[in-house]
C-alpha cells in the first residue's frame, strides 16, 4: 500500500519546536491523512486537519461538481467533501483555483510548495513519470496525463505525451477528487 507523507510546519510541528510531544508525521493515502480519514464529518475533518496544517487558505464550493461538493485548501493540498463529509483530496502546486465567494480566484503564485507531501516511496508533485513508472509498477493510463495505482492514488503529468517519461512531471497527486479540472 502506497501512501503520501505529510512534511510541514503544521501546529504539531510548532508544538515540537517547543518541546511539546507530538506524535509522527501526518501520512496522506488513500484512506486520509493520518488518523483524519475519508468519511469524517466536514467539520471534524476541518478542525483536524486544520490542527496539522494551520487555518485553510481558501474555502468554496467545487463550481464543477455543483453545491454538494466543497472544498477547503491549505496551500497545494485541498480537502474535498461531498455532503459535508470528507471524500478525497488533491496535492496540485499552486493550490486548486476554486471561483466561489471567499475562494481565490487563478492557483496561488508560485512558491514553495506547502505542505511538502510524498508517497511512501517519495512521489511528489514535480517527479517524473519515469520515477512513478519504477516505483509503481502495475499504473494504469486513465486518460492521456493520468496515471492510476493499484491502491487508487492517481498522478496527473504535465501532458507532454511527445516528451519522454524522464522530462514529464508529477503536477498533481489525488484521490476521491470530483471531476479532472
């Protein structure tokens, strides 16, 4: 089973910084993100995450998928819940420009990517498609940049099919997510 790692400065970082216990680093698969899982209710999910994370960056509707799925983002990593419960999320650079009241409206300006997540065999937004290919061996093409594993993960590249796997990058990790927007 493959998982991402979460490697940030959340409010459990802070808290070792001064000398506080903390357990391990938050892990991001496909079941949640450490012990926030898939299924939580919105606001336990929220005030979870928002305990690793800090307070989102952005909150709003997902205009694609209709009302009954909002979105909350810290940074590149967005939380999606459909119906009030969290169902899936995304680790895309620059964050998901969501375009509803109190959401940004075009992806964050470049900067350093937070939080700075990886899979249990370091994955990450900007590998390559020839790292992914090594690492997870039974992908699967689920579109012309999407590539699919066997625990649900999917890795969207940067969709230069005529570049070799060793030029095309990872630009977003996710699962559970409404649409390919």
């Amino acid at each position: 089973m493959s998982v991402l790692i979460a490697i940030g400065l959340g409010m459990g970082s802070l808290a070792a910084f001064a000398g506080q216990s903390t357990s391990s680093p938050s892990i991001l698969g496909p079941r949640g993100i450490g012990t926030v899982r898939l299924g939580l209710p919105k606001l336990k999910a929220v005030a979870e995450l928002s305990d690793l994370f800090g307070a989102p960056s952005a909150r709003g509707v997902n205009t694609g998928c209709g009302p009954r799925y909002t979105e909350v983002e810290w940074g590149d990593l967005v939380a999606e819940f459909r119906l009030s419960t969290f169902s899936g999320f995304r680790y895309i650079k620059g964050g998901y420009p969501l375009t509803t009241p109190g959401s940004p409206r075009e992806p964050s300006p470049p900067r350093t990517v937070f939080p700075e997540l990886a899979t249990s065999t370091g994955i990450s937004l900007g590998s390559t498609v020839a790292q992914l290919r090594v690492v997870y061996r039974s992908l699967r093409l689920v579109g012309t940049d999407r590539w699919r594993a066997a625990n649900g993960l999917v890795f969207v590249d940067n969709a230069k099919p005529v570049s070799p796997p060793r030029l095309r990058h990872i630009i977003e990790i996710k699962i559970g997510a409404c649409g390919d927007f």
